[in-house]
C-alpha cells in the first residue's frame, strides 16, 4: 500500500489560499501569490527534494485546473517533468472535461476511490487542493502531512484545517529545516489513536505510568 502526502504551503496564522498568484483563488481574498516574494534557491531545493519519488498526484477540481493550464506548456525543469510524466486523479462533484495527460477522473466516493490509488503507487502527493484536503484530514486518508511555514500572518484566508480537522496524533518525522527567508518546513506522519488528556496538577500529569515518560 502506498502512501499519501499532502503537500501544503501555509503561512503562520495557517492560510493555505492561492500562495502561487493572484488568479488561483480570488474569492474575497485579496493576497494571492503571497509566497512568491517569500522562495529563494534554498526554499526552491528543498521543495523539490520533497517530491522526489512521486509517482502520482491527487488534485481537487481548482488545482487541477490552475495545474492544466500551465504545466504542460513547460517543457524544462524537474517539476515540470515529473508532473507531466505521472498519472494525475481528480476529485470533482460534476464530469468536467480533463485535458491533461493522463488525468483521471476519481468515482463518487472519494474515499473508496482513494484508497484505490493508493493501492496502485507507492508516492501520491497531495498539492494544494484544500477541500480536498479538509476531506482527506476528517477521514485519516494520509500518511504524511507536510507543511512549508512561511513568516507571515495574513488573518484572511482558506485554512489549512478548514472544517477537515478531527482528534488526529501525529508525529514529527524529522528535524524542522529554515531556509534563510524564516520559512519553516515541517514533516509530520499520522499516527494511530486519538489525542488524550491529562492533569498538569498531578504528579504522573494524569497520564499513568505507560505515559507519564
């Protein structure tokens, strides 16, 4: 069974809306392409770095679009490359026509269809695409969660846990890495059970001796 990463770029109060220009989202926001003047050569190879091994991508309708229109007129550079080259599996309510090569519309039920993806490859990224994200999060139907922090508060804005959030444990897989603009790059995995609670007034914290280490 392959995994699924979602793949997010969010600033630190956790917007996640149109960070790559102003036509992505433009609905009642008004600083679209917010992390162009925040990407530098360092920021440029770390995220190119995340995405190797990728052989797939899982898209809402929006990025999908935004994505169509771009990638394939490019016809340098790794990115450009890998997403050209690898299936794409879109999440859509209607039957919109998809041009990409080797799109694929996703089934009704989402996620029975995206759990046959993940059947089918090893390293499905999750790009933007934040209601379907918010779709993925409430089910558990990750494995990684990536987050590039950028060092900016916007107060507007689509948010990275946008009505998807659900009792959810995760667990840091490496050391946060900063590249010299202040942005921040957190890799977390999912992690079974649900948050517990405890008691800082008590000696163990409340959380029994399994826990209190």
């Amino acid at each position: 069974m392959g995994l699924i990463h979602i793949e997010l770029f969010t600033t630190l109060d956790l917007v996640a809306q149109a960070p790559g220009g102003p036509d992505e989202d433009p609905a009642g926001f008004p600083f679209g392409g917010w992390q162009a003047p925040l990407l530098d050569d360092v920021a440029g190879a770390q995220i190119l770095a995340a995405y190797q091994g990728t052989d797939a991508l899982l898209l809402g309708r929006r990025t999908y679009d935004i994505f169509a229109a771009h990638w394939p007129r490019q016809k340098e550079g790794e990115i450009a490359e890998l997403f050209n080259r690898v299936p794409k599996y879109v999440a859509s309510r209607h039957t919109p026509e998809l041009p990409w090569a080797g799109s694929t519309l996703l089934g009704p039920d989402l996620a029975r269809a995206v759990r046959e993806v993940r059947e089918r490859h090893e390293h499905i990224k999750v790009v933007g695409s934040l209601d379907l994200v918010q779709t993925l999060l409430r089910e558990k139907l990750f494995d990684r969660l990536d987050l590039w922090v950028h060092p900016i508060t916007l107060g507007v804005g689509k948010k990275v846990f946008d009505g998807g959030a659900v009792p959810t444990n995760l667990t840091l897989l490496e050391v946060p890495v900063a590249d010299p603009t202040g942005t921040v790059f957190l890799r977390y995995a999912l992690a079974p059970g649900t948050p517990r609670t405890g008691d800082m007034t008590a000696p163990d914290r409340g959380l029994g001796p399994d826990d209190a280490h």
